[in-house]
C-alpha cells in the first residue's frame, strides 16, 4: 500500500462574473434569504440564472436569491394585486372628487 493522499475527483467549473468575482459553481451552494435554506445547482443552469436574472451580479445573487419554497403562493401574489389596484382606485376616486369640488364651487 502507498501512502500517498487521493486527489479529489471532483470536477471544478470556474466562472466570472461582472462584478470580477471568480466561483466554482459546481461546489456552490446557495442560500435562500426567505427561507435560510440551502440548495444546490447545476453549474450552468446557476451560471445562465446570474447572468440573466442578476444582472451578472454575483453579490447581488447572494442578497437577493429566493428559492420557490420561499416566494409567497400564486394566491397570496393575486390578493396582494388585487390589494394594490383597490388602493390605486380609491385614490383616483379621491381625485375625482377633488376636480368634483373644485368645479361645484
């Protein structure tokens, strides 16, 4: 038997991005900043999901990722929607009230 230390066969895939930061993504696991978990990816499926959805930002990954456990439901997303159209119009309705009094008076 040799003594000799077994070299990692694991391989490594280097990339660069924007903002000059060079990561093995093949060992890269990112954290959820919802949730606190963590998940794996395939290297070149992170690598295209930086590039386009971060703006080829690497730190702005880190920050910002949130995995599909962590984003709100499909019905939680329409209510807050729904929310927010209701709020835009009560306030086109203030408005027209405003213009209402101004030409009554």
């Amino acid at each position: 038997m040799s003594n000799e230390i077994k070299k990692s066969r694991k391989a490594i895939h280097n990339y660069t991005f924007g903002c000059g930061t060079t990561i093995d993504l093949n060992n890269y696991t990112a954290k959820c900043s919802a949730t606190g978990n963590d998940k794996q990816f395939y290297h070149s499926y992170l690598a295209n999901l930086i590039e386009t959805k971060y703006d080829n930002s690497f730190t702005s990954f880190e920050a910002n990722y949130v995995s599909r456990e962590g984003k709100p439901s499909g019905d939680e997303r329409k209510a807050e929607k729904l929310q927010d159209r209701i709020d835009r119009m009560y306030n086109q309705i203030k408005e027209l009230k405003n213009k209402r009094s101004v030409l009554v008076s």
